[in-house]
C-alpha cells in the first residue's frame, strides 16, 4: 500500500522565507513552534506540520548562525530546482 503525503512546496517554503526575514517569527517558533504558525495564520496538512516539527527539532540546538545558514540553503535548494 503506497501512502501519499500532502505537503505543499509554496507553504513551506513561505515559511522558510519567513524565519530568513522576520526576526520575531524565527524566536516566536523556536520558543513555541505551534504557536507561532497559529498566531501568524498557518494552517498545515498533518503531514507539513509533521514536516515543520521534524525540521524544528533537527534544528533546535543550533545557533542562529547554524539556523540562518540551514535556512539559506534551503531556500536555494527550492529556487534551483524551480519550487
């Protein structure tokens, strides 16, 4: 049985710019990942929201440098490859 995922590229990576551009965000949703997404307006398929929180607690530990960096490349990542 093959089992499909609901992730939308666009949502993601609408998140990804705006922890790269907004200070507030990045703290608010590494303090309280959830409710950051709640109080900015997102609302994820289970399957982003699973995504998100995998993303978070990889990179939990990480200074704002290591995180600023992560982010940088994915945001290059999707705008190489067209998403």
């Amino acid at each position: 049985m093959r089992v499909e995922m609901l992730i939308r590229d666009e949502v993601l990576m609408n998140l990804v710019d705006l922890a790269r551009t907004d200070p507030e965000f990045k703290r608010r949703a590494r303090a309280d990942l959830e409710g950051a997404l709640h109080e900015y307006g997102y609302e994820l398929t289970a399957d982003e929201l699973a995504a998100v929180k995998e993303f978070h607690r990889r990179t939990l530990e990480m200074s704002d440098a290591e995180l600023n960096r992560t982010l940088a490349e994915r945001a290059s990542s999707a705008t190489m490859r067209g998403g």
